[in-house]
C-alpha cells in the first residue's frame, strides 16, 4: 500500500496545496512551524477518521473558512487505485459549535464502518516517549488509535462502552438522591461487561502478537522487552461487589477505561522491571520505537496489508544506532518523514524530498 498524492483544501495552514508522493521514502523537509506536522496528520485523518495532535476537530478547519477537504489516491496491494476523502463541515448559521464529518471513497459517500481499514497507518512522532512514562490514559489512546483505524467492531464497542459508562455513572447519582432504584442499573450494566470484553479480545490479543514479535527480534535490546498488560476486567460479580463503594464515590471504578500496560525489561535485577522506573532515557525510546515495530508487524500478519509509516521529526530524539534501525525497517514500506535538518536525507539515503 502507498499514497501516490495528497490534496488538502482549507485543512490547518493549507489553502490550497497538492502533495505528490513515491512509493519508498518522502521526507518533508521544512524549518520549524511551516506545517509539515499538518500534512502527516491529515493522513492520518484518512485513515482513523480523527486527529493524532487534538480532539477538537475545528481546529482542522483553516481560520475564517467553514469547510475543509482532505483528500488522497492510495494504492493498495492489488495495484488497485483508491481515492479517499475527509470532509470537516461547520455550521453555516454559526449557531452550532460541532463539525460534521463526510467520509467519501472513489466520490462516494460512506459510513464510517465502511471507510475505516482502506488507508491503515502507523504514527512516530516525539511525544510517544510518553507511552513509557506517561499516564495510563495515554496508553489506553495508544490501544485506541491503533484499532480505531482498522476496526469498526472495536469502535463500535468503544463508543457504546463510554456511552452506559456515561450513564451509568449519572444513575448512580441519582440512586444516591433517592431518585431511582438500584435495579435500573441492570441493563447499563450488561452493556459495559459486553463492550468491555470485546475491546479487552482486541487489546490482549494485541499485546501477546507484540511481546511474541519482541521475543523474536534479531536485536537484542529489544528481545529483552515485553509488555505487561494490567487489565480492569468487568463481571457482574465485581460490579454488585463495588456497589456501595461505587454509589459513594458516583464513579464506576473498574473496567476498560481503567485498563494499562507496562514495558518491563528483562535485564533489570530487581523484581520490579518497569521501564518507567528503572530505565533510562535511550531505553525508554528504543521500547517505543519497538512498540511501533511491533504495530507495524501486527497490522501486516493479521491484515495482510502493508501500513503506510508517518514519522514525525524522530531522528533528533534517537541516537545514530536506533536511526539506523529505523532506516532499515522502514525500507519495506513507504515511509513519509519530516524534518527541519538537511542532513536528514544523508541519513536515509535515496529520498523523494519534499522542501516547504
């Protein structure tokens, strides 16, 4: 798989700009603040249907305009040509704050289930250093970003998961006050167990295809590392157990969204291995690089469909070893870099270099 060109209509700092890409390495090439960040996230939109940089999708939308286009031909595996679409609405009477979202293939209008997985990407950008050390919101974002673009199945449990988690926590409320009975619980309460556990299927699987991928690996600063999933399963039994702790506080206290993970590092003595503690800064960096290696070989064994890799300034936060090891891997595919240092392409060689 490969995008060929990318067209962005009032998208970020873009007017109106067309981008052509080859099938190897692009590298975007461009000082500090000249929108090269907005090109990867406008594929990345393509693929998932949001933003890796914000939430809030009116950003998007170039100041002072109501509508933006993003816009790209990929070809897949099959030589087939694909051309797919995100378009960013505002309301015109200016009365409602939310943006709709057109998704389109080859100009025709579909539904999101039937979008997501035609483009299938994998982000690098410098704050995944904090999928180490970082919160465990953050490393449920990672799970979600990963399976929002390939799928529906999982975002449509995720977004009915949220949704009686919502719920759920205002009756609580409101059992508390008197205002209902704690049996109308029942139904918000087989709505998490059964979404929870079709999104823990994604996530454990997912996290025994990396550490199976970690401990194969040739390099052996990476065979060391494995992931420690720590799970917040949902069963009714939990759910009744917590009842009263739970009707005090207001707050449903377990289930996916309390899910995390750990890297852990074989090579540490101590019991606890926990990177976010004991390792060290290049150790931190290379578990997340082998994190998106790992997401890479996962999307192509279990799709059997080749990711387009988007990396976002990462050479400036890896040492020579760790950039030639990313050079290497990303070989196979077509890799869209960006940078603002010229010695960018001495590094990897025969590039298509975009300059802005």
């Amino acid at each position: 798989m490969y995008i060929s060109k990318l067209l962005l209509e009032n998208f970020r700092s873009y007017d109106k700009k067309l981008f052509e890409f080859k099938p190897g390495f692009n590298l975007i090439l461009g000082p500090n603040g000249c929108g090269k960040t907005n090109i990867l996230e406008a594929i990345f939109l393509l693929s998932s249907g949001k933003s890796f940089r914000s939430s809030s999708l009116p950003k998007l939308i170039e100041w002072n305009k109501n509508f933006s286009s993003v816009r790209l031909k990929v070809i897949n595996n099959k030589s087939e040509t694909n051309e797919v679409e995100v378009e960013l609405i505002k309301d015109p009477t200016g009365q409602k704050s939310t943006i709709s979202r057109k998704f389109l293939i080859d100009k025709v209008e579909k539904n999101r289930k039937n979008f997501i997985g035609v483009l299938k990407t994998v982000i690098f950008h410098p704050e995944d250093t904090r999928l180490v050390t970082g919160s465990p919101s953050r490393r449920r974002d990672f799970f979600d970003s990963l399976f929002l673009q390939v799928e529906w199945r999982y975002a449509s449990a995720l977004s009915q998961f949220n949704r009686a988690l919502r719920h759920r926590n205002e009756l609580l409320d409101q059992i508390k006050l008197g205002r209902n009975s704690k049996s109308e619980l029942f139904y918000w309460d087989q709505a998490l167990i059964k979404n929870a556990n079709i999104i823990h299927d994604f996530r454990v699987n997912f996290i025994r295809s990396v550490n199976l991928f970690f401990a194969n690996h040739s390099n052996s600063q990476i065979n060391t590392i494995s992931l420690n999933y720590h799970p917040s399963l949902v069963t009714q039994e939990k759910l009744d157990r917590n009842y009263q702790h739970e009707l005090n506080s207001g707050y449903t206290i377990i289930g996916t969204h309390r899910d995390d993970f750990s890297f852990d590092n074989s090579i540490f003595p101590q019991d606890d291995k926990n990177l976010a503690f004991w390792g060290s800064r290049g150790q931190q960096r290379l578990a997340v690089l082998a994190i998106r290696l790992a997401q890479i070989d996962y999307l192509e064994k279990t799709y059997n469909d080749t990711p387009v890799l988007l990396l976002d300034d990462i050479f400036s936060e890896l040492d020579e070893d760790h950039q030639k090891l990313v050079v290497s891997v990303c070989q196979k595919y077509q890799t869209i870099f960006t940078s603002s240092e010229k010695n960018t392409a001495d590094i990897m060689g025969n590039c298509n270099v975009i300059q802005l």
